[in-house]
C-alpha cells in the first residue's frame, strides 16, 4: 500500500501557477508517474489536464447552491465559500483520455490517478463522484500487473492553497472509507531517474483452426490470444543489462542509458504441436521488433527495472492492436491500415476487428503501428503510434491535444528506433508444411529449369571430356608401344 507521495517540484509548481493563472473555478485531469509497492511510495511527475469534450465544455465545473439557499435574508455567499458547492465531472470523458494517455506511456511511467483544483467545501462535497471517476480511470487505464489495486488522488484547493494526496482503493462499492489519506511532499523525482533501453526482435507463430474447432477464429482474438501466450513466455525471460546478468536486486550506481537484452529461455515448439492436430488449416506469424524505454527511481532495485520494460513490451503490443480495431471498425475497405490480401476471398466490407481467419484462402499482411518517441520531460520520453501512411504532425497534434505540451519543432529529436513495422501474416496450413504444394506451378517450373539447366551443361561437357580421354589413351599406348620396342 502507498503510505507516501513524492511530486516533482518543478513540474508541479509549473502546474499550480498555471492554474492560478487562469482563475478557474474547478478542473480535472491526469496524475503521471508510479506507485512503487516495494517502497511503499507513490511518484509524480507532471499534472496533465483532460481537454475539453466534443461540445467544447469543459469536463469538470461547480454546481452552484440551489435558489431556495440563495434566498435566505443573509448574504450570498461567494462560490469560492459556498458549504453547499460541489463538482460536476464528465467521468466517461476522464476516462477515454487516460485510455489514450496510457498508451504514450513507456516503462516505469502510467496513469497512476487524477488531480482536482477546486475549493475545499466542493471537494468534500463531491466525494463520491471523484471515486468513480478514479475507478474509471483506473479502468480505462490499467496496468498489467493487478497487484496495485490503488490509485491517487490529488487536490489542489485555493482556497485556502494547499496541496493534499489521499489513497483511493479500488473496491467494488465506492464509499468514503475507500480515500485514506498519504503524506505527500515535493522534491527531486524526474532527475533522478534513470534510463533503461531494450530493442527485442520476436517471431510469434499460432495456429488457426477450422470453423467449428476453436471460437476465437477473429483476427482480432488471435492476435489478442497471441499476446496473452507471449506476456506468459516473456515474464519468465532473464535479462542481461550492460552485457551482464541480472541475479539480484541491487540498485543501479552508474548513470546513462544502460541497455537491455533479455533472454527467454527455452520453450517446447508449439507450432510442431500445432502442425501435428488435423483441424489446423493455417498459421498466424507475428513478427517484427519492439523498441521500449524505462525509467526507474534511483531507490528502486534493477529487477523493476526489466519489471518495466517487460511490461511495456506487453502494453506496446496490445496498444498497437486496439489503434488498429479502433481505427479499422470505421474504414471500409480490406486495405487500409497497411493490410493486404492476395485473395477476393476477403469480403471488402469488412473491418480488420471481424476477419474470420479459416475463411481465407491466400494470403493476408497486416502492418502494425510504428512506435516513436518523443522528449517529454527531464530526459524522459514519452511514445505514440504512426500508421504507415501518417506523418509526424499527427504526432504533434497528439502532443498537443492529449499532453498538453508544446510540439516538438526539431524532427531530429523524436526517436525512430523500429526501422520496420511489426507484421501480421496468415498462411495455409501447406504454405508453412510444404512450400511448393501451395505453387506447385512456380517451385516446379523453377526446379525444372534447373534441372535442364544441369543437363545441358552436362551434355555440353561430355564431348570435351570423352576428346581428352581419347587423346590421353593414345598417348598412353604410343609410350607402352615405344619401351616394348627397345627392350626387344
């Protein structure tokens, strides 16, 4: 459990006078950082403030005192001071931006919870509106390991001005016992960090099965499936950090970008299995690279830090596939998003979400988002996701938009370290067995010139070598012929 929270002072301080500055009457947003349970310690790094919703109102405002209180003979209070004020959120809308903001997060860096700037009355009075949007928020954006069943939640009142940090629990029924406060403190956190890099190549292999031999026949569900087998393989992975093992929980004392590789151990070939079952009538191959940054508190051991970076792995992929369902449930055509069939098989009305992989005949390549990253803060990155037909202003407009930071205006300062996008590809069963029996017409051509080929050359060489045989035996017998002479 998070008894304590420690905010970086720098961008905190950005983030209150921001908010002073424009006078607000109350505003909600996004909490970055990480919840530690080793250290029993929460870490902020920045305040994000959830934008404006599709109508342009903002998210969160301050329901007045009703009129009948207004009316009573003394003086109206002022809404700064008004007992009777309280919060007004739009939950769902909190929670959609923390689902996209968790996906431009990278290791050692989530939604951890949500920030409040109101008055002290509205904020006591609004206690359960502000668990449930905690919850969703936890919802929209969760983490990988389900351990932290905890999130944050920061106020900031003006009145008067002070900063306090309570413990939200995620219990099923919301109630005012489920806020503990924490003490929380400012001080050195986004410097003190220390940067972990990892690049991992993989080659994922599932089998697709006949219609009535397994449910999740989408490729949406395969791929989803894949994922889950692969987060099971790569927990158990070791990793070597710097070119030496890691064995223990010490913490890490040098500075600077230390690399990691990790190492999955030996696992039984399940595609062999797969090729042996009779309803197998394809593969689904998933390959490509993954390029992941952590960043991890100097009081934290090494073991976090590929803690992270694994799951970063994880989210990066499962990310990936959510933009592409997302974004392919409202296109048409079977080509967008980088997919290619080699077949009409394909019904062309169809999104990517709802391909039913045992009908397909030949064929089919599916692209992944590239990932880059962006400098967001104190050395940090942050990370987003380009289709291949998207340019980087719509990694800026993300930025601005989502992060509420300023566009990089430098392209040499955004990282590109996944030189090709991750690949999606589905093949027959035979493609994978016997190559040739799928183009039989191709492979035996090819085998057929080459085989021509070595006749011809063979019949060309023969003349020559039968010549030289005979000159060879001739020369032979003139010698023999010649000894036998003068010995007689």
């Amino acid at each position: 459990m998070v008894k304590a929270v420690v905010g970086d002072e720098t961008q905190l301080q950005l983030a209150e006078d921001r908010l002073s500055q424009f006078s607000l009457p109350a505003q909600v947003g996004l909490v970055i950082g990480k919840l530690s349970s080793t250290l029993e310690r929460g870490f902020v790094f920045d305040l994000v403030p959830t934008p404006q919703n599709d109508a342009g109102q903002p998210v969160c405002s301050v329901l007045e005192a009703s009129k009948s209180d207004s009316k009573k003979g003394s003086k109206p209070k002022s809404r700064t001071s008004d007992s009777s004020s309280s919060l007004v959120i739009d939950k769902d809308w909190v929670a959609e931006h923390a689902r996209q903001v968790s996906r431009m997060m990278v290791g050692g860096m989530k939604v951890v919870g949500i920030y409040v700037w109101a008055s002290e009355a509205a904020f006591k009075n609004s206690t359960m509106v502000l668990c449930q949007t905690v919850k969703g928020v936890a919802a929209a954006a969760s983490f990988c390991d389900d351990d932290m069943d905890e999130r944050l939640l920061i106020h900031i009142s003006y009145s008067p001005r002070r900063w306090t940090c309570r413990n939200c629990t995620l219990s099923s029924n919301i109630t005012s016992s489920s806020l503990q406060p924490c003490d929380f403190k400012m001080g050195r956190v986004l410097t003190s960090l220390q940067t972990f890099k990892c690049l991992y190549n993989f080659d994922l292999r599932l089998p697709i099965y006949q219609g009535k031999a397994s449910n999740s026949q989408m490729l949406s569900d395969v791929l989803c499936n894949a994922i889950s087998i692969y987060a099971k393989e790569l927990r158990g992975a070791k990793a070597m950090i710097d070119g030496n093992l890691v064995v223990n929980d010490e913490t890490c004392k040098t500075d600077g970008l230390h690399e990691v590789e990790l190492l999955l151990p030996f696992m039984k070939d399940t595609y062999i299995e797969a090729c042996s079952q009779k309803d197998v009538i394809g593969i689904v191959s998933f390959i490509g690279s993954v390029c992941s940054f952590s960043f991890l508190n100097s009081k934290e051991p090494i073991s976090q830090a590929i803690a992270d970076i694994k799951d970063d792995i994880i989210r990066s992929l499962q990310s990936r596939l959510d933009i592409i369902c997302d974004e392919a449930d409202g296109d048409l055509g079977p080509t967008d998003n980088g997919i290619t069939e080699e077949s009409n098989d394909l019904s062309s009305e169809k999104p990517v979400s709802e391909l039913v992989l045992h009908s397909l005949r030949k064929n089919c390549n599916l692209s992944f988002p590239r990932r880059v990253f962006v400098p967001w803060l104190a050395g940090t990155f942050i990370s987003d996701y380009l289709q291949s037909s998207e340019t980087l202003e719509v990694l800026k407009d993300h930025c601005v938009e989502l992060m509420s930071m300023e566009a990089p205006n430098d392209a040499s300062t955004i990282l590109e370290p996944e030189e090709e996008a991750l690949r999606v590809i589905t093949r027959s069963f035979w493609d994978v067995v016997v190559p040739c029996s799928s183009a039989p017409s191709s492979s035996q051509e090819k085998s057929k010139e080459i085989i021509s080929a070595e006749n011809s050359q063979k019949s060309i060489k023969s003349p020559k070598v039968n010549f030289i045989a005979a000159v060879f035996f001739l020369l032979l017998s003139v010698i023999v012929g010649y000894t036998l002479v003068r010995k007689s």
